[in-house]
C-alpha cells in the first residue's frame, strides 16, 4: 500500500506583504470579486423570498378551500344526522363555444 501524501497546506506568513502597487490592484480585485459575489447571493436569496412568498400565498388559500370544503361536508352530515335531506349543489358544465377552424387542403 502506498502511504497518504500530506496535503500542502499554504504557508502562513506573519510578516505583511510589502506594499506595492500590484499588491494594492490584488487586493482590489479580491474585493471586488467577493462584492460581485455577495451582490449574486443577495439576488438569488431574493428569487427565493419571492418563491417562497407565493407559495405561502397559494398554500393560504388552498386551506382556505379545504376548511370551506370541510365545513360544507360536516353541514352535511350532521343533516343527515338529523334525518333533514339534504340537495347537494351539483356542478354544470360550462358550454363552451365552438371552437373555429381553418380548413386547409394539401396536395402533394
């Protein structure tokens, strides 16, 4: 079995690199790319807020549904309970309009 290289770790220098003008445009830089970097995050965080916003939203009024849907079932039951008949609303279908079409023939 081969031994494990070690990992290189960089090497810590306590002495401050000496000051430049390429170390000042280096150190610009590292700035401005982590800027361009959290500015992304922060966008992203906000799709995210927004996502989960409506979703919050659309669950609201799904529960909404069900408790109304609930509530009309337990009405039900307790007339039925009672021995009141009970004429259930039915739906009906919408009529729609016909749909038009171009009729077109192809020779070939």
């Amino acid at each position: 079995m081969k031994p494990r290289a070690a990992r290189a770790f960089p090497k810590i220098s306590t002495m401050p690199r000496k000051q430049t003008a390429a170390t000042a445009h280096l150190e610009l830089y590292k700035l401005l790319i982590e800027k361009q970097r959290l500015e992304q995050e922060l966008e992203t965080l906000e799709q995210r807020q927004q996502q989960i916003t409506e979703r919050l939203t659309a669950l609201e009024s799904e529960v909404g549904a069900l408790e109304q849907t609930t509530q009309q079932v337990q009405a039900v039951q307790a007339a039925q309970a009672n021995g009141v008949a009970v004429r259930r609303p039915t739906a009906r279908p919408v009529a729609q309009p016909a749909a038009q079409f171009d009729t077109m023939f192809l020779e070939y």
